[in-house]
C-alpha cells in the first residue's frame, strides 16, 4: 500500500450529487434475531436542500407495519396519493407516444461505525441508505424537445430476506410504501414502495435502515502497542485489510491522537509521512489504497516531557498512562456489508406505460476507532 500525501475526506452525497456505494467480508454471529413483527418502520422527508423531518412508530404487528407507515407518507401540504384511474390521465396518456423505457439507477451505500478497545469489539453499528436515478429513453423516436415528459411512478421492492435490517424508513416526498398491498410480503421481509421522483439525471434518496445484531462486519483490523524506551515513547501501529474484501479499501486516513505530556512535534515516523496538527494534537496519515490481506505498518516515536516522566515508577507504569486512540477511515466500492437486495418494476397500469429497468451501485465505507485502554 502506497502512502499519499493528506487529502481531503469524500464529500458525503446528497440529493442531485453523485451516489455513495458500500463492501467487506462480514461475520454473522447465530440466527437473525430481528424479524418482522420487531422492526421499526419510519418516514422521513429530505428535500433539495436537506431539510429533513421524521415520523416514527413502532410496530406492533406484522399486519400493522405497512399500513401505518404509508399512512404517514402524504402530508396537508403534499399531493394526493398516485390515482391510476383518473379519466383526463388516461385520456392524456392515451395518446399516441413511443415506447418509454425507465432506467433506473440504484446507489446503495453503507456505513459502518465501530469502536474496539484493546482489539475487543465495544459498540458497532451499520446503516445504509438507497438513492434513485431515473432517465427515459424511447424505442422510437424520441418526443419533440418542446413536449415536456411527465415523471411516471415504478415500485421499488426491497428485500431483507437474512434479517439484517431492524428498523426502516421511506422519504416521503417521493415514496408511497404499498408493502400492505402484496400479502405475504412482510413476513418474508419484503417491502414495496412506489417511488416518484420529481426530475430525473438527479440522485434522490428514498430509502434509510439500520441493520441489527446479526450482522458483524470485519473489513479493517486496526492494532496498536505502546512502549517507552527512556525518554521517548514509541507506537507501533498496523492496519490490516480482510482478505475476503471484495475490492480493494481506498481513501484511507489514519488519525492518531496525542496526549498531553508527549511532545507531538518532536514527531519521527517510519515510513515517513505522518503529519502533525498542534490545534487538534493529532497525526494523519494517508494511504491511497490497501488490497484484501495487505497489511499496513508505521512506527512513531514521540519526546515525554520530564514531568510526565517522573510522574510515573516505571516504563510499563508510564505506558498504561499513556493512551494513543487511533481512528481509521476508508471506504470499498463495488459491494455491501449486509444481504439486502433491491428489485424494480413497472405499476403494472395503462396509465403509466414503461418498461423499467436497473442498475446498482454499491459503496461502502469504515469509521474504525482503536483504543489502546
């Protein structure tokens, strides 16, 4: 892995903006422990400018979950619900265009947040969210460049059939959640939405989850060892990539933090490129890429100040004081960390002719925190 002067952190996307994605190898500890009649189904509204709002519930059965959350999709403000039936649209559509094809363009992205101490798992927890592209293309030739197309719903179906996922929610400025409509889709953990977004050629986000205890994803493992010779003390530190990561981890930054009693501009790094910030205390590093089963390794080395030194009895005394919390970000394209799957399809209505298809692309990134006590 090669070692890349500091950069920027990837700017998060937001509606309009390019598409997040998500991937690593994960370990699935026993059997899915949230099913259906558990999960948590919300709403949330996201605009053009990211204002956003929530309305949540807990459901209470199996029966209730859709009925509940796509009752709470419309708003006073908002338009009516989709109407396939409605005489001047059906004259409308009725007459005579091409045949329109819906590509539709999936981003999914997850994002996993873990602390370790001492190489022992303390908290983690992964959430995702599903973004939309449309764009229309025609058979024939296309319309007139005068004749404006009207935007045309499709469903969205998605599948949690591992049981990651213990709470879901829908944007309900563009999405009708019709999962009640299909039956027995909720005990299979399905769920349909119609989604209608208000442009196409923009990214708008419809869907968000957060995944439960079943899923333990292990992508990066971060060690770290502290050791005083004398008067310096000296950290070694290494990052290792999983080998069953499906691509390669990139845009990785190691932020190291110093504490007070360890001189940090008195800095020595092998391989050279660590930098100091004194406002934060703080050394980054970054590394442009790391390959499944590559591994990582620096060692720095830091002045202690002498009254630090003679607070303590020993080196190993002084070593346990002394905390070098490591914080490890990166991100994996090309895969996810948990089992959801995404469909697509036409309303299946004379009023909303098109042939829908899909593409998915998948991201997903680590926030990895490592903790020496």
């Amino acid at each position: 892995a090669g070692i890349s002067e500091p950069q920027a952190p990837p700017v998060t996307s937001e509606e309009g903006s390019s598409p997040p994605v998500f991937s690593a190898q994960q370990e699935k500890t026993g059997p899915p422990q949230d099913d259906a009649s558990n999960m948590i189904i919300r709403s949330f509204s996201e605009d053009s400018e990211g204002v956003r709002t929530e309305h949540s519930q807990q459901s209470q059965s199996a029966a209730s979950i859709g009925t509940e959350s796509a009752a709470s999709i419309m708003t006073e403000q908002e338009e009516a619900p989709i109407q396939l039936n409605e005489p001047a649209v059906i004259e409308e559509i009725n007459a005579a265009e091409p045949t329109r094809y819906l590509d539709v363009e999936l981003a999914l992205n997850e994002d996993l947040t873990c602390e370790y101490k001492r190489s022992k798992l303390s908290s983690l927890t992964v959430e995702g969210t599903v973004q939309v592209r449309v764009k229309s293309r025609f058979e024939e030739e296309p319309l007139p460049e005068h004749q404006q197309l009207s935007m045309i719903p499709f469903f969205l179906v998605f599948q949690d059939h591992s049981g990651h996922i213990k709470a879901l929610q829908e944007n309900k400025k563009f999405v009708e959640n019709v999962t009640h409509e299909q039956g027995n889709a909720i005990a299979n953990r399905e769920f349909t939405y119609t989604i209608k977004v208000p442009r196409e050629e923009e990214y708008f986000p419809v869907v968000r989850y957060k995944c439960g205890n079943s899923l333990r994803p292990v992508p990066i493992r971060v060690q770290s060892r502290v050791r005083i010779q004398g008067k310096h003390a000296r950290i070694a530190l290494q990052i290792s990539s999983n080998p069953q990561n499906p691509s390669d981890l990139v845009h990785l930054t190691i932020i190291m933090s110093v504490p007070e009693g360890v001189r940090g501009d008195s800095l020595q790094c092998n391989p050279p490129g660590g930098v100091w910030n004194e406002s934060k205390r703080v050394v980054l590093w970054c590394v442009s890429e790391l390959g499944g089963g590559e591994k990582f390794q620096l060692q720095s080395i830091f002045d202690i100040e002498e009254e630090l030194l003679n607070s303590s009895e020993s080196e190993e005394d002084l070593a346990e004081k002394l905390e070098f919390p490591v914080l490890s970000r990166c991100q994996c394209s090309g895969a996810q960390l948990s089992d959801v799957a995404l469909e697509v399809s036409d309303v299946g209505s004379d009023i909303f002719p098109a042939k829908v298809s899909k593409t998915v692309v998948q991201r997903f990134r680590v926030s990895h925190k490592e903790s020496n006590r």
